[in-house]
C-alpha cells in the first residue's frame, strides 16, 4: 500500500483519485466524529462535507509532524465545534432533557447497547455532550477542551461530571438487565 506521504503529494499535486484514497481511507473515523459532536445525522452530513473540504483545501500546509489521521481528525473537530457554535448562535436555544425520556425493551445484542448511549448522549445539552464526547470518547485533556471550547479546564471537569450523571440516568435500565458478572464494572447512579 501507499505511504500516506506519497498519496498526499499526489493529492497536492492534484490527483483525483489520491484524493479519493485519502478519503476513502480516513473518512470513517472522520466522519464518525463530527456525528458524534453533532449529535444529528443530518447536520453531521453537512459539517462532514465542510470538513473535508477544508481538509482537502489545507493538504499544502501539512507539513507532517503528525499522522495525517491526527492532522484530518483535529481540522474535523475545530471544524465541527465552529460549526456547532454558528448552529447555536442561529438557534439560541438549549435542549433540557427530559429524565424519563429514554424507555425501550431490553435487548442483549451489542448494537442495541450502542445505539442507547448515543440516543442518551444526544439528549445532552451541548455543552455537556460536547465536552463528554472530547472527553471521554475522543480522549481530549481537559486542558485541551477549555482551550478549544474557550472555557475553564474546572468548567470542562464540571460539565463532563454532570454529562456522566445524566447519561447514567438515561442509561440506568440498561444496567438493570446486566448479568451480574459485568454489573461489577459499572459505576453505580447516582
């Protein structure tokens, strides 16, 4: 297979289909970020467009000190935070959640699993799904988030500690129907 370095240089050199491998290659792990931080398929779609757009637009000023993975998943994210920033202002409206929201039959199948806790991280608010999914997910210090985010590293901490609350709510029946060997490594509701 082709070094990332050489199909970069294509790419810059403008061809198409190094283009196409770049994307083909990183858009799964790109993509799946920005609709993490988004939370709604639709406007992840239009943000991952963006994102790679820019990508693309960027490839010049690589200069590759990172792995391109790392340099393409950190455009993904500013670009999906300024995004999300425009999105807010536009709407001006924050989401409560409801406690009762999420009520499904149990099912054991690992995607079922899945789906609950992304269905419960969208029913954050912003901020605090922000700030989880960074987090917890994507493995950012709190450091980096504050300064990413324009907040206090102690506000990072605050919002991912009531991220974690909330989701262990919404997510409580899940716990529930356990068996008991795999309950002994979930931190209990609080």
């Amino acid at each position: 297979m082709e070094s990332d370095q050489l199909l970069i240089r294509r790419a810059i050199d403008g061809d198409e289909r190094a283009l196409r491998q770049l994307w083909s290659q990183y858009a799964p792990r790109i993509d799946a970020v920005v609709k993490r931080l988004a939370g709604d398929p639709d406007l992840a779609a239009d943000i991952a467009q963006d994102v790679w757009i820019q990508i693309f637009r960027a490839l010049k000023t690589y200069r590759g000190d990172a792995q391109f993975g790392t340099w393409a998943h950190r455009i993904a994210v500013n670009r999906t935070l300024n995004a999300l920033r425009k999105v807010r202002r536009l709407a001006k409206v924050e989401m409560d959640i409801e406690e009762d929201s999420v009520s499904v039959e149990m099912d054991s199948d690992r995607s079922f699993v899945a789906a609950s806790i992304e269905e419960a991280a969208r029913k954050l608010p912003d901020g605090a799904r922000t700030v989880f999914l960074l987090h917890d997910v994507e493995g950012y210090t709190h450091e980096d988030i504050a300064r990413e985010l324009g907040i206090t590293p102690g506000a990072s901490k605050s919002q991912l500690f009531k991220a974690r609350a909330k989701l262990r709510r919404l997510l409580a029946h899940l716990v529930d129907h356990l068996p008991a060997t795999s309950r002994a490594h979930v931190a209990p509701a609080s």
